[in-house]
C-alpha cells in the first residue's frame, strides 16, 4: 500500500494534547540500564527493513530510555509558538508514533513523504516481537551526511548529556543506544552504533555533582570539563 503517513512533529505540527501526551511518556521512561540488550538478529532484520524501503538516511533506531542532548524545561505554549519537530518515537498502544524528544527548528522536507508501507511493515515487526517500549524511531540529524559519533554520559540525578565523540579526552563504551544503517557497494548492509553510553575517566557510568544543580549549559560544560572527559568547553546538542 502507497501513500504518505500523518506523523505528529513531522510535516504536521503538534498540538497541546500531543504534547502533553509526549511528556507524559518521556516521565515514564526507563534508565538505559533497565532496558535488556537488542539482539543482533533484530538490528539485521530491522536494517533490511529500512534499506529495502530507502529510510536509512533518514531515520534510525534508538534504545527507549530517558536520554537526551541537553533537555529545558518549556512551556508548551512556548512549544506550539516555536518551530519544532519530533526527534525520537516510540510506538504507542494505539499504533500511533509518538515523539518523546523534540529539536528546535523545522523537520527536513522529505519526511512527510516516506510511504507509510514502510511504518506498517515497522509497526508490525515491532509488535510481534514485543519490541515497543525498547526500540524507537529516530529521525536523523542531517539526511545529506553521514551521523556524528555522539557519546551520551549520565549526570547522577540530572538527566544525561550527548557530546560529539571527536570533542571527548577520554572514555569506555559500555552500551550502544542509536543505529543508523548503510548499504554498501557490494549490496551489503552495515550497522553503526553512532549513540553510545560512556563511562568516564574514573571508570565509573555517572557523573556525579555532589548534589549541586546544573541550571545552564555553561555548567554542564564545566563539569565535564573538570571530570576530564571534554578537551575543551563545546556545547551539547540541543
């Protein structure tokens, strides 16, 4: 079956109860921790899924977890009066896509106009391997380029923090959480973890702030910069 699917933050702007839906679901996330491994067997089965409809370079799969680049607090009336689109879904009890993360600014112009053949066949496949509340669908950053390398660290009782890896000093990957695909020349698939969960320096899987609150950007730079895990200041992704 042909033809496009209305998707909420992508070529369709979100209203208030969708937001507030949203918000509801990202409250009721899981840490990463809480969330079993992905088989290797779905991420190949789920790769030819995306290649054979032609979204690898728009979207990918992400671990459902509480993560984030660096996450405001915003009012949705702010939200339904700013330019946003949907960044990471997840597929609700009503078979529907629902953003649980938002970027700022405006959706690249072909994401309206994926053949929702290819949500059907998502939908069902993650349905009928009880893969709903572990695997979302990820918009890409940029669909003409290949994805940065991010890495995401967890700053104890504060949420976390994504960081393009070439800006980071030292850290071990302990856990993929984003999968983008790519077909060869060949005609071969191949499967990058281009979201990672590090640990740091210290060896330890949380940045801890002796309880103190990071209320800007400004301080989480300094934080990990302190902890050695930043060269040097750069900001989160937003």
């Amino acid at each position: 079956m042909t033809g496009s699917y209305a998707i909420s933050g992508l070529g369709k702007d979100p209203n208030l109860l969708e937001l507030e839906a949203s918000s509801d679901t990202y409250n009721r996330l899981v840490d990463d921790h809480e969330q079993p491994d992905v088989s290797q067997q779905h991420l190949n089965l789920l790769a030819e899924l995306f290649i054979r409809h032609n979204v690898q370079g728009t979207f990918g799969l992400h671990l459902v977890h509480v993560s984030g680049y660096w996450t405001k607090p915003t009012p949705f009336e702010t939200v339904l009066a700013s330019p946003v689109y949907g960044h990471i879904y997840t597929l609700s009890s009503d078979d529907c896509l629902l953003a649980y993360e938002y970027r700022e600014g405006r959706a690249p112009k072909n994401l309206a106009d994926i053949d929702k053949a290819f949500f059907q066949e998502l939908f069902k496949y993650l349905k009928l391997n009880k893969l709903e509340t572990l695997l979302g669908l990820q918009v890409l950053e940029d669909v003409s380029s290949s994805q940065p390398k991010m890495m995401e660290f967890v700053l104890a009782g504060q949420g976390t923090v994504l960081i393009k890896a070439e800006g980071i000093s030292h850290a071990d990957i302990y856990r993929v959480t984003g999968w983008s695909f790519t077909q060869n020349r060949d005609g071969t698939v191949s499967i990058k973890g281009n979201e990672t969960h590090a640990s740091t320096p210290k060896g330890e899987h949380q940045v801890f702030t002796d309880g103190k609150p990071l209320r800007n950007i400004e301080a989480v730079m300094k934080l990990l910069l302190q902890n050695g895990i930043t060269k040097s200041p750069q900001h989160p992704k937003r």
